[in-house]
C-alpha cells in the first residue's frame, strides 16, 4: 500500500474472490503490507493454494486482535474485511468464517512471521530518526530493559507450556490463578518502542533473556536496566561489544574501592567468582555511583543506592547526571502499563489458549504498540513535544475510532484525515511528572513482593525538593 499522503490508489489484502480489502490504513503507515508479504515468503507461510482465509489478512487479523481487545474473532474479521463486505456476503448467502476456522487459519500462520515483523519495524522507528535529547544522551541511543508478566487463560496446553506463578507466604506455598509467559523487552526510552522480545516461561528470571536482548543492542549505544540484570558476565559482554550500561547493585555485593573519582564516584572491579576476587584475576574494572535521597517525601529516603557503569570517565559523564539519566529507565515501566492496562484491558490479557497462539498473540501486541507508538511519535514532533507528554490512552481511542472512517474514505482524503487524526492526538497532553514518590504498595491482595496499600499510603505527601535538588552524593 502505498504511504498516507502519496498519491495513487489503495492496495490492499487479496482475499479468496480476488477482491481487495482495505486495511487499516494508519497502520499500514507502520506496518506495510509488501513487508508483511515479504516476511510470509521468508517464514514460508504464504499459502501454496487459495484460500478463504489468506495468511496476509490473518496476519492482519491477529494484529487486529491487538488493538480491539473488546472484539471477539468474527468481529475483527470484519474489521479486516469490512463491514459492508461481510453484510453482502451474507445477502448472497455467503457464511462468514466461523470462529474455529478463524483459529486454524491462525494456528497456520504460527508465531514467527510476527517476530519478523517486530524485528523488522522496531529497530526502524526505535529512535525516531534523529538525535534528540529525549532519545540520546551525549550522543548515545537510550535503550532499557526489562520483563515483565501476561496471565493466559487457564488451559492444561498454556499449564504446561508456561506454567503457574508461585510464592510462599511463611509455611503455605501459594500458586497464581491462571499461567503466565514472562516477557523481556529491549525498548527505545525516548519513543518507548520495542526493538527485541523475548518470551520465556514465567518461572524464568531476567538473566536468561538478557545476553540475547543485549546482542540486539548496536555498538554505542546506552542501557538501562534494574538490579535484576546484574551479572559479571551480562556486564562483561556489554564491554567486548561496546555498549554502554548503567544501572543499580544489589546491596549484597561486595565492591572495593580502588580509585576515587573528583565526582564523588569511584572505580571498582567485579570478577565472576569469590574466588577470582580473593585472587584479584580477571576483574571488570567498572565506576560505581553512590548517592542517597534527603527528601523524605520520596522513595528511597535515607536509604544508600549505588548504579554501576562502564562510562569511566567523570568528566565527560558526570555522577549527577547518570544519577538522574538512570532514572528514565522507568519510562519501560511506564510502557508496560500502557500495554496491559490500556491496549488490552483485559483480566486475564492474552486470549489465546494454546501456547503457539499465545507466543504470536503477545508479538503483535507488541506490533501494534510499536505502531501506535510511531504515531504518537510523529503526532508529537508536529507539535514541538516531547512524545511522553502524549497520552497513549487518548491514541489508542482515536485510532480504533477512525479505523472505519478512513476505510470508508476516498484516497484523496486520506492524508486530511490522516492529518486530523495526528492533531487529534497531540491534544491528549498528560501533566508533568517529577520521577516516582508513590509509595511502592499492591491494591489487591495477591502473591507479591510488595506491601498491601493501607490508609496511610493514600494522599502521599508531595515533595518540596526536585529529584534533583534530593540527591545527596555519598563518599
């Protein structure tokens, strides 16, 4: 299909009858359809006869699937086709696919041509094409990782394949309600789109995930990412590859001084083993960051926090600055929400109930996000504004509300459309946030690591102090 704004005429799925559907045609912007025809002749799953339910318009309706999580099966493909379409179908005594034809087309698609996509489009669109203070620091790209968990729906295939998250509470050992897959992300902090994902099962910790996200990170460029992924050897791979990283140190390890920094940070080394420590053999030499909050009002008063980077030199990269650089990590946080909570809305979010259809329903969520993404992206530099400041809520409801009206649209009037709905998601602004003070607490009871909520966590104090004017460097 040709890109919104050019001239020419629409082309899109080529359906069993050799008419020709109309996609949906912001997204295609994202998402184009010689790509996803590209990606199903390397995957091999274009189809060697004709078919009702071609791949190239399952491949759509699974990414449909991502964006209208209120819709079941034959609802979307009507979305796919069009509604006018399906209704003389019927007329003429046509049926529709029924659900389960639905689900066999999908199980024939399979996972892997919406990996592809995902690789394809999120490296593409990761930094927005250009170097901006929201995407880089000092010239380096800003990537985060993190994980994160889906609950699936409760059948022995998704047990089996995933499994039941599961916690002790003093002497009773607690199993979770419905299985869930574990998944990892390397993500743009600046655009918060996806470049690589990885799916485990929900048993699996960060560090398994982490060597191969890390190896979708290009030279240069800087990570962030929680204490969760500290390793000597996830560490030790950064620096052989040269990339950048930078986050927290768990409070049980050990590091010696072994050079003070006119910055208030110091140089250290980390060895792999206790024994390559007692021996002094092989060690990372690494800059630690040691700083405390003096603001009561938020989180981690009082309490030592120390971030470790290969970025050794003090003047170029100075403490206070990666003290608050590091911070933005919590923008994947942010984009997790944004995904479970508000693109999918669902209790339980992934639909699918075997593991093949969970793994390809979980990659074009994360198609779909990265496309919804790209748009707020270009919604905001119209604008001048930063991307962040636009709220992914108000995107996602002007886009699922102006899916119909651009289909129904002559060509010609697509790129006024198309331009109306980019102001219509600029004026969606969200207030401006001054880092975390919420207290880190659970409203519903459930396994967890965190405290439940109680009257006292409510009307939390605001801090007098920017985050910056809070950092008190230790020594």
């Amino acid at each position: 299909m040709k890109s919104i704004g050019q001239e020419g005429p629409r082309s899109g799925i080529h359906l069993s009858d050799g008419r020709e559907a109309p996609l949906i045609e912001a997204i295609t912007r994202y998402v184009p359809q010689a790509l996803i025809n590209e990606v199903l002749d390397r995957t091999g799953r274009r189809e060697k006869r004709r078919r009702r339910l071609p791949a190239s318009a399952v491949a759509w309706l699974v990414l449909m699937m991502a964006l209208r999580s209120d819709l079941d099966l034959p609802a979307m493909w009507r979305q796919v086709c069009g509604v006018l379409y399906e209704m003389l179908h019927r007329l003429g005594g046509v049926s529709p696919p029924v659900k389960s034809a639905l689900s066999q087309a999908r199980a024939r698609l399979g996972a892997r041509p919406l990996r592809q996509l995902l690789l394809r489009t999120g490296r593409q669109a990761a930094l927005g094409g250009g170097n901006r203070p929201y995407t880089h620091y000092k010239g380096m790209p800003l990537l985060a990782m993190d994980g994160d968990k889906y609950k699936l729906p409760d059948t022995a295939a998704n047990a089996a394949a995933f499994g039941y998250p599961r916690t002790s509470r003093g002497k009773r050992k607690l199993k979770g309600a419905y299985p869930q897959m574990h998944l990892n992300r390397l993500m743009a902090v600046g655009t918060r789109i996806c470049i690589d994902a990885i799916i485990k099962p929900c048993s699996a910790n960060d560090h398994i995930a982490a060597p191969a996200l890390l190896q979708s990170a290009l030279p240069g460029e800087l990570l962030l990412w929680d204490c969760g992924y500290y390793s000597h050897d996830l560490m030790d791979q950064a620096c052989r590859e040269g990339k950048f990283f930078l986050g927290p140190v768990p409070s049980h390890v050990v590091l010696e001084r072994i050079r003070d920094l006119g910055d208030g940070s110091y140089l250290a080394k980390v060895y792999a083993t206790p024994n390559d420590r007692r021996d002094d053999r092989g060690g990372l030499l690494l800059r630690v960051i040691e700083y405390t909050l003096d603001e009561p009002a938020r989180v981690g008063h009082g309490e030592r926090h120390r971030l470790i980077t290969n970025l050794l030199d003090a003047q170029m990269h100075p403490a206070m600055e990666l003290v608050v650089l590091y911070h933005q990590r919590w923008e994947i946080e942010i984009d997790n929400d944004e995904i479970t909570t508000h693109q999918l809305d669902r209790a339980v979010e992934l639909r699918s109930r075997t593991p093949a259809g969970a793994v390809q329903e979980l990659y074009a969520v994360l198609v779909a996000h990265n496309a919804v993404r790209s748009m707020l992206h270009e919604s905001a530099m119209s604008v001048g504004v930063d991307p962040r400041q636009l709220s992914f809520l108000n995107a996602v409801r002007i886009i699922r509300e102006t899916i119909q009206t651009m289909r129904d649209a002559p060509t010609d009037q697509l790129p006024l459309l198309y331009r109306g709905m980019l102001a219509q998601i600029a004026a969606g602004r969200l207030p401006e946030r001054d880092g975390r003070i919420n207290p880190r607490v659970i409203k519903v009871v459930r396994p967890s690591n965190f405290p439940v909520k109680k009257p006292e966590h409510r009307n939390w104090p605001q801090p007098r102090k920017t985050f910056h004017e809070s950092i008190v460097m230790l020594k």
